[in-house]
C-alpha cells in the first residue's frame, strides 16, 4: 500500500492553513523527522542511524489514529517526540501548530497529553521501576488534579469503572492502570497520545475507554495517536492507520480507503505487515553477514568496552558486569 501523507480528509475546509486564525488545521505535522537518542556527549553516536527516519505527516484535527508495527520500530519513540519529551528542530513537529518541545504552554495546559508506560518510580536502596503504590485511595489522585469539571470527572470514573475507595497499595495492575488513564484523561485535550495503555485491561476496561476516546473526537473535535499491539474490536474505531517499520512511515492512510478495515480483517493485516517487515530484515541481516557487515559471535577481533561508574547513587548494587547498569559499548 502507498504512503498517504496528505491527511486527506472528507471536510473540504481542511487545507493546511485556515486564512481565518492563520493557525493549522492540522492536528498533528511532521516534516521530514529525523531523531536520534544523544551520546554522552549529547550529540548522535556516529555511525548508527536515527531511530525515526525521514518521517512526514499530517494528522487533521478531529481524528483517531491507529499506530501499529513491530516491537523496535520506533514507534514509542515517536509518541515521545511528539510529546515534546525529547529536543528537536523546531521546524521538525508542530502539534496544534506550535513546536512541541519548545512552546511549554501545550503540556503544561493539559492541551497535548500523553499517557504511556507503567506507573512506576525509582526507590533509594530498593529498586528500579516500582510500582506507583501507597496506602491511600485512588480519590486522592484523581482529586489531586486541579480546574477539573466534577460532571467529567465523574463521567471518567463511570466509563473506567474506576472505585474512588480503592487503596493503591492494594489494587491489581488493571486497577491500578484504569486509576492511570483517568488522571491522564481528567484535563481537556486537544492531543492525546496513547502508547500501550490497555495492555493491562480488561475486554470492558477497553471498549469503554475507545467509546470515550471517540466521544471525545466526535464531541469536541479532539486528536488521538494510539499506539497498541491489541486490535480485538478495532476495525472500526479510527479513521487513520499508520504503520511504522525500522523507523520509517511505511504507510499513513485513512480507515475507510483499506479494504482490509472494511472487511473486519485488521488483525490479518497487520500480521500480514509484521511478517513481511520479518522476512525482509532476517534477509538483510543475512546479507550483511555474508559481506562481513555484521561482526560474528565471538569473533577476538570485536572490541568490546564495559562502561563501569561504581556504584549506583542511592541504591545497593554495583555497575559491575552483570549488575543492572553496566552498560556494554560495542
């Protein structure tokens, strides 16, 4: 299928730029985005290539954005730029017209939001990635978030089936992701971006929470970027699919022009994307091997460096081979 990075759309009035507020009509912009994660010397290791590579898109206002690929694809990293988690050119993204990373008002007014990832945090002398727990019930978090109306709030908690009363140190993981998404969806968004939230759902947890995501869209015309590898009941919710493989836009295109969306097939078509992306990268690995672009197992000629610092501030365990932050150079 061909790339379609037009953000073609049925209303006639979305044309880039409305003449009227000389502000986008466009959600959600990339021009030709190239990321790489910094060195320790902040720049670009030399040598490996970016993660997102050569990325264009134009998401209009008002849709529901499927992003599927591969594990490594990039895919996560993308929703983090767009958050404006990470520096880049600010020509490079613009999210409701404005650089992401540069314009602060966008997050900090609840405008662009992202949800992601597990609810953790790191412990002195106990561990990484803790689980967000504590013995308090989950109305102090919700309750923690100021200026939100008490009839939305109370609408979230009915559509996640969410108890006020549950006390976080007791919760399962499920429980404990529903109080997540609540908090992350109590401010009025104008962008969401969602990655692998719903893993930890159940089938209810999940089809109320896409019925309010697409009450949202329809609603109030707001933007949602989801990101997951569960498609059960999703042929149709969007109204764009966007694949991503080896950090590229392989295609970009809405629900209604893929057949496959039609026909309730979506799961077979993503597997059919997946398996191909497979077949093509085990064949490019092979190559690289037989023209020794690939170091062999092993081989006494590999330089291969440990970075070791001591040990962990705060914590009990040394950056020593084999210890959780002991990082191989290669």
């Amino acid at each position: 299928m061909a790339v379609d990075n037009t953000g073609a759309t049925d209303n006639p009035t979305i044309r880039g730029v409305d003449s009227r507020t000389q502000t986008s009509t466009f959600a959600v912009e990339c021009h030709d985005l190239d990321f790489s994660y910094p060195d320790l010397d902040g720049k670009p290791k030399p040598g490996i290539p970016p993660v997102v590579k050569g990325m264009n898109l134009r998401l209009p206002r008002g849709s529901l954005c499927l992003l599927v690929g591969p594990n490594g694809a990039g895919k996560t990293t993308l929703l983090k730029v767009l958050a404006g988690k990470h520096m880049i050119p600010e020509s490079a993204v613009h999210i409701l017209g404005s650089s992401p990373f540069h314009d602060m008002g966008l997050t900090m007014s609840g405008r662009l939001s992202y949800i992601g990832g597990n609810w953790e945090r790191d412990i002195a002398f106990a561990g990484y990635k803790i689980p967000l727990t504590g013995d308090f019930p989950a109305a102090r978090m919700l309750d923690a978030v100021p200026n939100v109306d008490p009839e939305r709030k109370a609408r979230i908690i009915r559509a996640l089936d969410v108890n006020p009363r549950w006390r976080m140190h007791r919760v399962s993981d499920g429980q404990r992701r529903r109080v997540q998404i609540a908090v992350g969806l109590l401010n009025l968004f104008d962008v969401l971006l969602l990655d692998e939230v719903t893993v930890d759902l159940d089938v209810l947890g999940r089809a109320a929470l896409m019925r309010f995501l697409r009450s949202e869209c329809e609603e109030r015309g707001a933007t949602v970027i989801y990101c997951t590898h569960i498609f059960d009941g999703l042929e149709a919710w969007p109204t764009h699919l966007m694949y991503v493989a080896n950090g590229r836009m392989e295609v970009f295109a809405q629900a209604k022009d893929i057949p496959e969306m039609r026909q309730g097939r979506l799961l077979e078509l993503v597997a059919s994307w997946l398996k191909k992306e497979r077949d093509e990268k085990r064949a490019r690995e092979k190559q690289d091997r037989l023209e020794g672009k690939i170091a062999r197992k092993n081989d006494p000629n590999t330089l291969q460096v440990l970075v070791n610092n001591g040990y962990s501030a705060g914590r009990m365990n040394a950056s020593i081979k084999l210890a959780s932050n002991a990082v191989m150079r290669m």
